[in-house]
C-alpha cells in the first residue's frame, strides 16, 4: 500500500525520531512512504484554544496535500482526534460544498498510526525487539475520541523481549491538554504528579504512548526529577529489531 | 473559605483561585476520596445496565425535543399547574426571581404577620441567584435542611459540588461544625461524637424541630411535568419530603429549563440520573406532586403551591445552536466526579456555585459571557465529562466553542494590544499556511533557544527555564531542545541518496546499493546524533 505520512508540525519539529520510526515499520511491512511536502499543521492548538478562524485554512491545506492519498497515517492521536471530530464542522463553516465533499471522502482514508497497524492491517506482531521493562500512557483523545482501546496494548505485547507492566488509573489525563499546561500551569502539574507517580510505580525504565504531547510532559517532569525513565512513541519501539542499534 | 457567596460577578480567575487551593492538602484529600468513591459506585451500578447507552440517547433525546419547543411545553406546564391549584410565577433574571419569593414568604404569614424563618430543600437554582441572601436582607432566616447543605451553612462555607455541596469537608471537620454552631434550646452539641450515627442524629434533632414549626418551604425542583403541572424532586434524606409535605406554603423555584415533557419521560430520568448522581439504582426519596390536594382539609401537602420559573440567560443560552445542549443537564454531578481538574482543586476554584466542567460551560453562559472568562480554559478537553454525561452534553465541544467567544473579545478592538497570546497565536497561524515560512520558523525557533539548552549527564541538551507565559511549563517539566534535523529535511535527504541509489542500479553499479544505504544511514545516524 501506499501510505501518506502526516508527519504533525511538533512531530516534525521536535520528535523526528518517531518519523523515521514509522517509516521504518511501514516499510519494513512492505508498504511504500511518502510525504507530501506542503503539510505542516492540523491546527489542533488553534481551534482547541479558541482561535477557529486560524485554523480555517489549514483544512483547506492538509486536503490539498492529502486528497489523492490511499492511506493517511499520522503518530498522533490528538491530531487524528482534531481532525475526525472537527474537520467536517470545519467545512461546514467554510460553507465550501467541494470541500465538504473532499473531506467527506478523505477522513475515512485518516488513520492514527496504531490503528492502521491493528484496524487497518489487522496486525499485531510487527517484528520488533525491544528487551525493556516498559509502561503504556494511553492518551485521552485515543481513548475517548478515537477508541483505539487496546489496540497499542495488543502491539505491545507481540513485542520480543519486552516487559510490559500497567499503569494504575490507565484512563486518567495527564494534565497536557495543549496550552491548557501554560494557562493552567499549575494544575496541569498537579495532575502531572499523580501521572508520573503512577509511571514510577511501576518501575519502567521507559512510558510509551501514541502522541508525543502527552509524552513530552510527562517525559519533562521524569527528565526534572532525574528518574531516568525515558518517553518513547510506540512507534519507535515496534521500530526496534533485534540486533539493531536499541 | 469564608461565607462570602460564589459569585462569578466578583470572583477570581480560576488559575488564581485553583493556586490557592491547590496549597490545601486536607481539601484535595477530601475531594480526592469523596470523588473516586462516587466515581466506583457509579460505574458498579452502570456496568449492571445493558441499555446504558441507549438510555443516554433517550435522555438527550427527551431534553433536545424539549429545549427546541420550549415555549410550548413552559405554557403547558403553566396551564395545568395552575388547573391542579399551584399558582405559576415568571422571572426573567436572578432579581425579579429574589423578589418575586421575598414577597411570596412575607405574604405567606398567618394574620398578615411576615413569616421570620423558612426552611429549605437544597436547590442549586436558588444558590445560583443567592436567594438566602436576599431573604436575610427582608428579615427571613433560611433553615437548609439538606444535611450537606446544612453543614455548608452551619460552616459559613460555600458548596463545592452540585449533588454533594459539602464534599470537601470530611467528618471530624463536620463535626466542628457541629459542635461549635448548631444551637437548639434544651440540647447540648458540645460532647457531640465523631461517629456517621452521632453527626445524623445531631441533625436530625436540629432539624426536626424546625420541620415541625416553620410553616413556609422553599424547593428548587429537578423536573418539572409539562403534561400533568408537575413538580419532582428526587433527593436521599427525606429530609426534602419533610418540607414537602409539613408546611401550608410551598415555593418551588425552577430554571426553565427544567421542563420535560410527559410523565413517561421521567421513566428515563429516573434512571439516568441516581446512577451518574451518586450510583445509586434509585434515589431512595423521589417526590412528585400536582398543585394542592383541593378535596380534603386534613390532607398531606401544602394548602398554597408556588413555582417561580426562571429565566436568568437561559434564553440566550438556547439561542445560540451550538451550546444549548447546555441547557440538557440535570444536575447529576457525574461531570464533576469524573474530571481530573475539579478532582484537584476542588469546586470553589470555579467560582461559581456551578463547578466542575459543566459549571465551566454553564457559568459563564450565565454570565453572558461578561464575567467568569477563565472557565472555558479550566480543561484539558480530556473527555472524562462527556463519557459519563447521562444526556451525552459534549462538554469539550462547548468549552472549546466558549473559548472562541472569549478570544474574540479579547481581539476586538484595542484589547488585541494588551494580549501577548492573541498576539503570539495569531502569528502562528500565519506561519502554518506556508511550508516556506513553517521551514523558516522551525529554523529560527532552534536559534532562539539555543542560549537556554543545558548539556545533562546523558550528554543531552534540555531547557529547564523558559521566558514569560511558556514559563508555566518549565515550573516543573524540562524542555528537549529541538533536534538539528527536523523530520521533513531527513525525509527529504533520504529520498535524495535513495533516487541516486536507483540512478546507479538502473545503470548496473550493484556496489551503488550498499553505498546508498550507507548514505541514508549516515543521515539517520547524523539526525539520531543531533538529539
């Protein structure tokens, strides 16, 4: 198959590593990459914020870059979420008919890197090799908006050489929720705490997840305590083959 | 907290008041425990439904139908309360309603004489427009008879949740309460125990004897039936049916909201609402009356019925399409009992009698989007509320449709100027419509911070101070610096060496292959090198 990666502006910028590790797995499935050049932001922060005339022509640009994709595959469950329960309404007020329809079209082709694995490719062992003892950090808008379940669960485990240990209170936020960290900073951390107790509990040496938001604030407050315990996407660890360089 | 009313009109925003709390390690206790022993209650007696979620869509179903032919069903309501005997008032905002009861208690006395106590069902509709208040002010003790709402009283203290008022208090605390302010003539609550049987019992003499004297009531209502003129209240004491029943005057005061439309309706109710309110399978008090028992003298009830419908922004709220759903809560709480925020801070941060996530769409609706601004942020659109909402309110699709008011106030006109946000968002909006610009700010981002990344043990840079409002984050989480290669330039590079690579194998060259993979190797080892 030929897959679209819609890589995310923070993805991009700050987690490249998830990037190659998705074209890793996908390639090394036998499925071609490729990365349409002019794609930059769902504008999740924006319309999530409150900014919704921002975010307007960024429907317009991602369905530009996209339209003639067979699969869209993105490493971000917020983003997949914003696009899913926001686009059409996004188009709705465009009052833009062929932008409508083209998205109508294109969402169902959208899928969050996890779920095209397990959904789309009804896959659970990719392969990987990740000798670790590791945590899963099931991300707010994969559960509640994209109901993946246990979809990264079920990846996980088909894992060689993992240990995989389960987080209490699995479902509970970790306080990110966007700029929501920054305006309600304190008690996003307060959340924030409860989180990374429940991550050290269990003794991993790494927390996983399916968006590196969640990941990055977590990963923040293990990397200012100095617990050693590294945030890693799921990606990058079904990347991890034996005899490789993790 | 002191008895100062939660008023959004005056409050402080929710971060400064949430910081406060947050300091209040016996409260987060409190709130912590009460919250997850309703959360597992609730899912125990959740989990047992089979049609649970065709009961939600029943439930929304019923309040949408309602709130789009809500003037039909309010006059329905009026016509046929007023038929059984009730007499049926309009408010149309917190005023008129404070005025239109003040004067239904003082007329309410025997022989002309105004009434100088009433007592109370907890009723979330008459904290909204502090109705006690207002009666104090007209010479009118208001007795609450909600044991929550007694404590709260009792405690100078403000409720913190709409079903269990006095959440944040835990026993011992409640017996202080008890023992330093109920004071009832002949008894003694000084040597009051510690026990749940002590502080009942304690309340239960206190309120007995005002169940017995005062002969005027003031309700709120959880539904009103547009079909028959009635008036429900669901509640766990008894201590409501008390207030129901014993006085001659009866003043239930109700949002118009409140409407459903037949008596079947409540079939739906009935069973959404004591599950996602305190998991129970039925509340164990579930009172529902018609106007006043006209046929005889002795009978149970009251011998004059009020019921204030009230307005208070209700209607704007309607008006606008995509957060009326708003008005489709009844007041089950589950919302709040489910949110990681209220579960951290507690319900005074909000400000407002209304906590929790629906209080941060409701409030400010109320408000008319002139006060309680700092609500709609008081979320991590973490979706807990609306997965537990018995009527499916999406919670984050309102707050996220609020907060678009709330920044185009703050970009209207001269306020854009003071805004380093609205500044700051709307710039970087711009830089997502081109690739061009995107690429160039990813360049000039990794510049700007170069100053603040510090090498770690590991040999790998992290900023762990960062300026102005990003400062929030840096409070207690570090910041990877960003990677030398974004992701696009190695993607890019990659196909580079790998179109030369097929460049060469078209020609023959089988050497090229290994060559070209070492190239795309080296650029991924050089892009793993940069973090």
């Amino acid at each position: 198959m030929r897959v679209s990666l819609f890589i995310t502006c923070y993805n991009d910028t700050l987690f490249p590593d998830t990037g190659k590790a998705v074209v890793r797995v996908l390639e090394r499935l036998g499925h071609t990459v490729d990365f349409p050049a002019g794609q930059t932001c769902c504008g999740q922060m924006h319309w999530n914020t409150g900014y919704q005339e921002e975010a307007l022509p960024l429907l317009s640009r991602f369905v530009e870059q996209f339209k003639g994709s067979e699969a869209v595959v993105s490493p971000s469950t917020s983003c997949v979420a914003m696009m899913r329960d926001h686009y059409p309404l996004m188009a709705e007020r465009l009052k833009d008919e062929k932008l409508k329809t083209e998205v109508a079209k294109l969402l169902p082709k959208v899928w969050e890197f996890s779920e095209f694995l397990t959904q789309k490719l009804g896959l659970e062992d990719v392969g990987a090799y990740y000798p670790h003892r590791v945590t899963y950090h099931a991300s707010c808008h994969g559960l509640r908006s994209l109901h993946i379940g246990d979809g990264p669960m079920r990846l996980l485990r088909a894992v060689r050489g993992i240990d995989l240990v389960e987080i209490e209170n699995l479902e509970q936020c970790c306080g990110f929720g966007g700029t929501f960290a920054i305006k309600n900073a304190e008690v996003s951390s307060a959340m924030l705490s409860e989180k990374v107790r429940g991550v050290l509990n269990t003794r991993a040496e790494a927390v996983t997840g399916c968006d590196n938001s969640c990941l990055m604030h977590i990963g923040g407050a293990l990397h200012r305590q100095r617990t050693g315990v590294k945030p890693i996407h799921l990606a990058e660890i079904l990347a991890s083959e034996e005899g490789g360089e993790r | 907290m002191s008895g100062e009313a939660l008023d959004p009109t005056t409050a402080p925003k929710f971060q400064v008041a949430a910081k406060t709390l947050l300091g209040d390690s016996q409260l987060r206790k409190n709130v912590r425990h009460a919250t997850k022993v309703i959360q597992a209650k609730r899912a125990r007696v959740v989990a047992e439904m089979p049609d649970w979620q065709d009961l939600r869509e029943a439930g929304q179903q019923i309040r949408q139908h309602t709130m789009r032919h809500l003037d039909f069903y309010l006059t329905e309501f009026e016509r046929n309360c007023t038929a059984a005997g009730g007499v049926v008032h309009w408010a149309k905002d917190a005023e008129d309603a404070r005025q239109i009861v003040v004067g239904l208690v003082k007329a309410s006395g025997a022989n002309g004489q105004s009434p100088t106590e009433v007592i109370k069902i907890k009723s979330m509709t008459t904290e909204e427009i502090q109705l006690n208040k207002a009666l104090e002010a007209a010479g009118i003790h208001a007795y609450e008879t909600d044991l929550a709402e007694l404590i709260i009283q009792l405690g100078h203290d403000q409720p913190s949740h709409i079903v269990v008022p006095a959440l944040h208090k835990n026993r011992a605390q409640i017996r202080e309460i008890f023992r330093r302010e109920m004071k009832l003539p002949g008894v003694d609550f000084s040597e009051l125990g510690g026990t749940p049987q002590d502080l009942a019992d304690a309340a239960r003499k206190f309120l007995r004897e005002k169940f017995l004297r005062v002969k005027t009531a003031v309700s709120g209502a959880n539904f009103l039936v547009a079909e028959t003129g009635s008036v429900c209240i669901v509640e766990s004491e008894g201590n409501g049916r008390m207030c129901l029943t014993l006085p001659d005057t009866l003043i239930s005061v109700a949002g118009i909201d409140k409407v459903v439309p037949t008596y079947q309706d409540l079939e739906v109710m009935f069973q959404l609402l004591p599950r996602s309110a305190t998991g129970e399978r039925m509340n164990p008090y579930n009172s529902i009356w018609t106007g006043v028992d006209k046929s005889s003298s002795g009978g149970d009830g009251p011998r004059t019925f009020h019921v204030v419908l009230m307005d208070n922004a209700r209607t704007e709220i309607l008006a606008d399409v995509e957060s009326r759903q708003t008005l489709h809560c009844i007041r089950c709480g589950a919302c709040q009992n489910s949110c990681p925020v209220y579960q951290q801070t507690g319900g005074h941060a909000y400000g407002s009698v209304y906590a929790g996530p629906i209080g941060a769409i409701l409030t400010p609706q109320l408000m008319e989007m002139h006060h309680a601004q700092s609500l709609p942020y008081a979320s991590s659109l973490c979706g807990a509320c609306y997965e537990v909402c018995p009527v499916k309110i999406n919670i984050p699709e309102v707050l996220i449709h609020l907060r678009n008011k709330v920044v185009k106030q703050q970009s209207s006109g001269l306020n854009i100027l003071v805004n380093p946000e609205v500044l700051a968002l709307k710039a970087v909006a711009k830089v997502f419509q081109s690739e061009t610009v995107f690429r160039a700010a990813q360049k000039i981002g990794r510049l700007a911070e170069l100053p603040l990344g510090h090498k770690d043990g590991q040999g790998e840079a992290w900023i762990d101070w960062l300026p102005g409002m990003l400062g929030g984050w840096t409070q207690v989480r570090d910041l990877h610096v960003m990677p030398k290669q974004t992701f696009r330039q190695w993607f890019e590079a990659r196909g580079k060496s790998a179109a030369g690579r097929r460049a060469r194998d078209m020609a023959g060259d089988g050497t090229a292959i290994h060559a070209g993979g070492r190239a795309a190797d080296a650029v991924e080892k050089g892009a793993g090198d940069g973090r």
